[in-house]
C-alpha cells in the first residue's frame, strides 16, 4: 500500500496541505516525503502522524492481510505465509544445487584421477 498516498487523502479529507503535517512533526518537508514514498518512515513517526492526523496507525497499512495459523499454533499474515513459502522453496532449491555440486565435485575427482594414471 502506497503510504504517501493515504496520508495525502486524509491531508486532502482534512483540508491541510502537506507543509502543515511537516511542521507538526518538526520534519523536513524533503525527509518525510521521501520516507513516505520510500516507505521507509519510522513506526514511531507512524503513530505521531496518526496521532496529528487523528486517525488509527492501522490507517496506513494493508486492511486485507488475512491471519493464518501454523503447525506451532502461531499466526501468520497472508504476507508472511508467502514469503515463508518462498523461503521455503529457496530452501529446497538450494538443497538440490548443493547435492549437484557434490556430484559435480566427486566426477572432476575421478576426471582427475584418470587423468593422472590412478584408477
């Protein structure tokens, strides 16, 4: 979800322009437009916008994720289970390039080892 673009509807909802919410939160103009649109702002400068903006944190992110419950009992989000599902294949994956690299290892021994006369 793209945050810089909440937080402008809810600026535009509220009548405020941008430089409003900077100053409140004694930010640079620059330095909290790029953490919005990098996504890469503070989840205490989270809760001080929802807060300023008087509106719940949550108002920021996915409403959609849905919780899933694993083998241990604790949930996951729908998020969270595919990247555990993708971690899990890269797992896999790299299990089987290991076992072929070993492969790969063992004949360039027995290459070398006929090679140089010795059976």
């Amino acid at each position: 979800m793209d945050i810089k673009a909440v937080v402008d509807e809810i600026l535009l909802e509220k009548k405020r322009p941008f430089t409003w919410l900077v100053n409140q939160m004694d930010k640079t103009f620059d330095g909290l437009k790029l953490s919005l649109i990098n996504e890469s702002i503070k989840y205490r400068d989270i809760k001080l916008m929802a807060k300023i903006l008087e509106v719940p944190p949550s108002t920021f992110f996915e409403t959609e994720a849905r919780s899933y419950k694993t083998e241990t009992g604790t949930s996951l989000t729908a998020e969270s289970r595919n990247e555990y599902s993708d971690l899990k294949n890269n797992l896999k994956n790299c299990k089987e390039m290991s076992a072929a690299l070993k492969e790969q290892i063992k004949d360039k021994d027995r290459i070398i080892g006929l090679l140089s006369g010795k059976s």
